[in-house]
C-alpha cells in the first residue's frame, strides 16, 4: 500500500494571498503607530521592533497617499542637524482609523466563529 | 565629497528622473532623510563609515530607482479593470468577422488568375497576410479603448454598468449531445445513395444538368476532358467518407469524427481548387458551337468556383480552430 502524502502548496501563491492579506493590515498598522509622531525611517523601526516589518520602497509612498487623503499631516523639522519631514495621524486620520478597527475587530470575530465551527465538525 | 553621499546623490538623482517636476524635490529630500538616517543607523551600528560596497548593498536593498520612482506615482495603465473585461469581449467577438473580412479581401484577386500554381500561390498569400492584418486589426481596436480608458477616467464615468439588467440575459445554452446513432446510420444510407447517384452521372448526363441537358447539345456543347480527372477524385472522397461513416457507428471513433471530418474537408478544398484552376469546363461537340457563348460559359464557371474554394477555405478553417480549440486553450494558447 503506497503511502499518500499531502501536496506541498505553491510558495508563490501563498506569498501573493500573503501579500494581499497584509495589505490592508499594514495601513491599519501605520495609522495606528502614527498617533505618535514619527518620520518615515523611524515608523519603520518602530514597526519592525512590533514584528511588522515593512519595506522603504512600500512605507514612503504609502505616508504620501494617506497624506493625501487627509489622514495623516506633516511638516519639515530639524531633528540631529538634518531636515527630516514627521508624519502624524490627522483628526480625520482619528476617526477613519476607529472605524477601521471596529470592522478589523468584526472580521477578527467573523473568522474566529468560522473558524471555532469548522473545527467542531 | 564622501563615497556614501556620491553613491546617494547618483542614487536620488536615478529616481528623481522618473519622478514628476512639481513634487520631485520635495520627494527627494524625504527619501534623501530616510536613507540618510538608515546609513547612519548602520554606521553607528558598526562604529565606523559605511565602505562603498556595503552603502551600495543598502541602495540596492531598497529596489531599483525606476521601480522605487514607481510607487509615488498613482497607479497607471492603459486599459483599467473596469474598461478591460469589456475590450477581451470585443476582441474575441470581433476577432472572427474581421478574419472573414481580411481573408475575402485578400482573396478578392483570385478571381482574376489563371493558373493553378498562381492560384495556391494567391491562397497562400492570402493566409499569410492574416497574421499582420489580424496584429493591425489589434492594435487599432486596443487603440479605441485606451481612448475610451482616458475618456472613462477623466469623467469618472460609470459607462457601461447602469444599463446591465439580469432578465436580459440569454437563456441556458442546450449541451451538444452529438449525432445519435439513428441519425448516424440515415447519414451513411443517404451517403449510398449520394455514391449510386454519382456513379451513374456518366451514363445519365441528365442526373446533373437535368433540362438544360438539351440546351446543351442544340448548343452542340460538352463536358470537358477536365470532369474526367475530377470524376476519380471525387469517388475516391466518396470512398473516404464512406469508410469514416461506417467507422462513426462505432462509438469507440467517437472523438475522431472531427479529425475525420476535418479531413474530407481538406480533401473537398483540395478537388475544388482543382476545378478552380482549370479554364475549360466545357468544349464544343460539334461545328455549330458558338465559340464566344462557350468561352462566356467557361469564364463564369471558373469565378464561381473560385468563390466556392474561398468559402471552403474559409469553412475548413473554422472547422480547424473549432478541433483545435480546446487543447490551444487548455495550453493557454487561445480564448
């Protein structure tokens, strides 16, 4: 009798739902670390540091959109003899990021029941 | 000027080049402090400046100035997600008619040539300027939905949605069940009957020309030598398709009834090219034969069979595509 063995899964499929699921996460994530007052190379340590690592190339521009958006505002400050432009959330950036966590919370809940029944059966 | 802010100077002004004149230098400077701050970060780290290699190895970590450029700028493409699915549509759906089109077009001249090989070389032609044609065709249609791309997202427009309705949609397609074998056995006795027909066409002229049998000989006029040479090759395509038709009683042959269809279809193109080629249809049996009202009769016959070779081309290749389809498409080769 021959032994079945599961199918390993594709890794690039799961790095591209990987990618998709996080998403949405990260601007949660960075509206959220940005409540305190940062620039963009230290959001992304602080980020880093709380196990959500981000890369330059995808932070940088995505300050600038939510920026855009009103979420966030910003100004040029001298910080260590340099010019380095700190971004923090906007009051409207408050309230969209409330909201956001309320629906992540009732995603969160969603999946957990799912998950809980799947397992019982 | 130090290695690290060379290399980083070259670095932004790489980026800043792909980035747009109004909000370049604001840009810039940010990722100039950002990376700057990570350099320094990694030299204090190390407690000693940053060599060539290892700044580099930094830069090249954060991604290609053409990419990094990339993501500032709002997303763009010439075809968005929403005119998209609507332009892969028309191009499926027009693809074929414009084919037809091209093809006839290009065959247009094969009503004027005389010779057989000039006529192959003509169909030939024809077939080989499908290709560029068909990339032409393409290319103008992908050229009208960019337009209509612009046109989309400059006024925000939501074009084609508003009117979609679901009691429109078309009715469930039945599913092709193929010939019954009833069906199957009809189609091979009216084939036996068709080879008896055919068969007795030499000694009963009348079986093919019926009345104007007799208007014929008062015109003293007669079949040519050619329908001699055509008359084998079409009972040896009789023969054929008699042989697949008694094969398709058995359902084992089932999937290659297509293939054997396909094939006397070639065979059909090949013996009407034949005719198509050839200027005598008919000569003269006698001395009261009107020489101008026969070459009339030869000219007109010899056009007509010529449209004919040009549907049957046509006809074999849509039965080629419809054989081919499925395994070009499980290849991802057609839609």
């Amino acid at each position: 009798m021959s032994a079945t063995s599961n199918p390993s899964p594709d890794p690039q499929i799961f790095d591209s739902l990987r990618l998709e699921l996080r998403r949405g996460c990260l601007i949660v994530a960075v509206l959220a670390q940005l409540r305190a007052e940062h620039y963009g190379y230290t959001l992304r340590k602080a980020l880093a540091d709380q196990g959500l690592a981000i890369e330059e190339s995808t932070l940088y521009p995505l300050l600038r959109r939510l920026e855009t958006q009103k979420l966030l505002t910003s100004q040029w400050r001298e910080e260590d003899k340099r010019n380095k432009r700190f971004y923090k959330l906007s009051p409207e950036g408050e309230l969209i990021l409330a909201q956001l966590l309320a629906e992540w919370n009732s995603i969160n809940d969603s999946v957990n029941t799912i998950l809980q029944h799947s397992d019982q059966r | 000027m130090n290695p690290t802010s060379n290399l980083l100077a070259r670095y932004l002004q790489a980026i800043g080049e792909h980035l747009p004149a109004a909000t370049r230098d604001d840009m810039l400077a940010e990722l100039r402090a950002n990376l700057q701050a990570q350099l320094d970060d990694r030299a204090e780290e190390l407690n000693r400046p940053l060599t060539d290699p290892e700044v580099a190895a930094i830069l090249k970590e954060h991604g290609r100035p053409i990419l990094v450029a990339a993501r500032y700028l709002p997303q763009q493409y010439l075809i968005g997600p929403a005119i998209f699915p609507y332009y892969l549509m028309t191009l499926r759906k027009a693809a074929p008619f414009a084919l037809l089109i091209i093809f006839l077009a290009n065959c247009s001249n094969l009503l004027f040539i005389h010779t057989f090989p000039e006529l192959i070389a003509g169909i030939l032609r024809a077939l080989g300027l499908l290709i560029p044609d068909l990339i032409m065709f393409a290319a103008w249609l992908t050229g009208a939905f960019v337009i209509a791309e612009y046109v989309y997202t400059r006024n925000h427009a939501k074009p084609f949605n508003a009117s979609w309705d679901p009691t429109k949609l078309p009715a469930i397609k039945p599913q092709f069940k193929g010939k019954s074998r009833a069906s199957r056995i009809a189609d091979l006795i009216f084939h036996c009957f068709w080879i008896i027909y055919i068969l007795e066409i030499p000694s009963h002229h009348f079986l093919i020309l019926g009345p104007s049998e007799l208007y014929l000989r008062r015109l003293a006029i007669t079949f040519a030598p050619i329908w001699h040479t055509y008359y084998v090759f079409l009972l040896v395509l009789l023969a054929v398709q008699l042989v697949t038709k008694i094969l398709a009683l058995n359902p084992t042959f089932d999937r290659l009834q297509s293939t054997f269809d396909l094939v006397t279809k070639l065979v059909g193109v090949a013996s009407t090219a034949f005719l198509a080629a050839m200027k005598t249809y008919f000569v003269a049996s006698g001395p009261a034969a009107n020489q101008a009202t026969l070459a009339a009769v030869n000219h007109g016959i010899g056009i007509a069979f010529r449209i004919v070779l040009i549907l049957t081309v046509i006809d074999l290749f849509v039965e080629a595509w419809k054989l081919f389809r499925p395994s070009l498409r499980s290849k991802g080769l057609a839609f």
